[in-house]
C-alpha cells in the first residue's frame, strides 16, 4: 500500500519541490507572474512521476494534491485578489507533495504573505491606509449592504504571493514540517 509520508521523504519529490519555487519566486519577483511552462510540467511532473513509482494509487494521491492545491486559491484568484500563477504554483505542489502538505504549505505561506504584505505596506508608507482597507473590508463583509465601494478604494501596492508560497514550502520542508 502506498504511504505518502514513507515515498516523499528521502525522495526526488523533495528537492523538486524546492527547485519549483525557486524557480517560481526568481520569476515571480523579476516580472510579477509565474508562467504556465513552470507550474503545468511541474503538475504533469508530480502526477507521471508517483504514477510511475506508486501506480495508481501515487497518481490517486498527486491528483488528490493537485485538487486540494488549486481549490484553496479558486476562490481568490476569481475574486481577483491574486493571480491564477499562484493558484497553479500551489496547485503543482500539491501534485508534488500530496494534499495534507500542501494544505500544511497554503497555511504557512498565508502567515509569510501576511508578514510580506505588511512589509510592502511599511515600504510604501501606506501601512495605516493598508489596515484602514482591511478594516472597511471587515465592516463590508458584515454589512453586505455596502457594495460599490469597491472601486474607490486606493490601490495599495500588491505582493508577489509566489514568494509567500516559496517561503511556506521551504519551512515546511526544511522545517521538517511535512505531515
């Protein structure tokens, strides 16, 4: 029977997983998006290659991962808070890494793109308007009623959140964090 844990330790899984976000992150910081050529043969890569050396059940397990991978961005990336690169670099991790580590990854990149956000905001000096949209977006969600604010708000800067996911993967798996 196959055991995730037991096949991606000690593997090239590993090591490729970090070469996908250092990749990722390079060319996410240098032109602001991650390309298809990256993400699309590292899912392909993730799913042929626990297919080749578990069967069936490696790609049931890759497949899994590659679902819950792009299912915790979908929903972001449609309402346009990130883009899609993103959604499919985390989408390949879980290929790669299987769906309880990628789950682990998401939730540390959330905290390291947190940290990175508020970084940029104290970088831009607009730190107190980055927290007085947030601030509005709590009243906003508890007051449905208050659509069409959206587009007057100010642009605050973004971050390249392919660094975020770079950073969650690396303590994950540095870290020993993997499940």
């Amino acid at each position: 029977m196959f055991a995730p844990s037991q096949a991606i330790a000690g593997s090239w899984f590993l090591p490729g997983a970090l070469l996908l976000t250092v990749l990722a992150v390079v060319w996410d910081l240098a032109v602001r998006r991650i390309p298809n050529a990256i993400t699309l043969t590292a899912m392909a890569g993730g799913l042929a290659g626990h297919a080749i050396v578990h069967g069936g059940s490696g790609f049931a397990w890759s497949a899994a991962g590659l679902a819950v991978g792009l299912g915790l961005l979908l929903v972001p990336v449609l309402m346009g808070g990130m883009g899609a690169g993103d959604l499919k670099l985390l989408g390949a991790l879980g290929a790669i890494l299987g769906p309880r580590s990628v789950l682990e990854i998401a939730l540390v990149s959330a905290v390291a793109g947190g940290f990175l956000a508020l970084a940029v905001a104290f970088r831009h000096g607009v730190a107190g308007a980055a927290l007085e949209r947030a601030a509005r977006l709590c009243l906003f969600w508890r007051r449905s009623s208050r659509a069409g604010e959206e587009g007057t708000r100010p642009r605050l800067g973004s971050i390249p959140y392919g660094v975020a996911i770079g950073l969650g993967t690396w303590i994950c798996v540095l870290g020993g964090g993997l499940f």
